[in-house]
C-alpha cells in the first residue's frame, strides 16, 4: 500500500482484497490503534470497523422495553403545556 498527501491529511488506498476480508466498505469508519511495540519488530496497527448507525440502532433495540397493556398514546396530553 502507498500513502498519498489528501488536502493536508495522508491517505492509503486499500487493495480490493484486503477491504473484502475485513467487509468494509465506502463511507465505513475505521479506528486505528498502535499495537504495543516491541524492540525487534517495525511498529504496527490494529484495525477495527466502528459499528454503522444501523448497526447501533438494531443493538439498542435489544434494550427496548414492552409498553404496559393498559398503556394508549393520548396526543393533546402529550403536547400539553
């Protein structure tokens, strides 16, 4: 992979077959950490794909609670002031 000068950031183009592995795709968030260096080897990255808006909404949803039975949605009560 070649790192490029983008506006005043750096950027690297990632092979098609490296984005398929790790199923990423365009507009996907990428949090890169530096893995712990050891003396002998080059420094390094870890690679994690941040979770989409979908994906945090379906994960929320697990947390939602039933409405009781007796429970009706009374508009003008609602916007009351």
């Amino acid at each position: 992979m070649q790192v490029a000068k983008w506006g005043n950031s750096l950027a690297v183009r990632l092979p098609v077959a490296l984005v398929q592995e790790l199923g990423i795709a365009d507009g996907d968030e990428l949090l890169l950490q530096p893995s712990p260096r050891q003396a002998s080897l080059p420094a390094s990255v870890t690679v994690v794909r941040q979770p989409g808006k979908l994906e945090k909404l379906q994960a929320a949803r697990k947390f939602r609670a039933a409405w009781p039975v007796d429970f009706s949605f009374d508009r003008d009560e609602a916007n009351a002031r």
